[in-house]
C-alpha cells in the first residue's frame, strides 16, 4: 500500500527541481504561494486536481509521484484542471 510518507518527497523534490519559484508555481497552478510553501514544508499534500495540474506543469510522471510501479493496464485521464488542459497517464 502507497503511503503519504513516500509520496511527499517526491512532490517536495519535483517542486525543487523546477526551478521555478513558489510563486510561480502557485500562479500557474491557481493557487496559493502558502499552499506550495505547505507542500514543501510537508505539512500539506496538494488535492488530486492540483497535483494532477503539478504534474502537467513540471512534466512528471505521475506514476512515479504516485509510487505505482509499472506491470498493469494503462489508463488515460485526459481534461481540463484549473484552466490548464493536459493528460495524465496512471497505471492500473
């Protein structure tokens, strides 16, 4: 079973690696710069269409984020998040 302690480091590291600024991220997102802070600090975890839109925005995996491991069927999520349109692909 996939745990929030082994999905928050990933969003903290991703959000690191960007290079972009938290107010950045949180513009683009539609979002408080607070809540990217809160990501961060780990004191929060972003909602579902928030951390879909975070993994359009910085080109991540969401399997990766997600800890799910690759060895099921593929399902494709595809729409509009936050003004944002993109796709997502998890494994089932």
């Amino acid at each position: 079973m996939v745990t929030v302690e082994q999905i928050r480091p990933k969003i903290q590291e991703a959000i690191k690696q960007s290079g972009m600024t938290q107010t950045e991220i949180a513009r683009k997102l539609n979002i408080y710069q607070s809540a990217v802070q809160q990501y961060l600090s780990g004191r929060a975890m972003p909602a579902l269409d928030t951390l879909a839109n975070l993994c359009i925005l910085l080109d991540l995996d969401a399997n990766d984020i997600l800890c799910i491991s690759d060895g099921g069927k593929s399902v494709s999520v595809s729409g509009s998040f936050n003004n944002n349109s993109g796709s997502i692909n998890f494994k089932a």
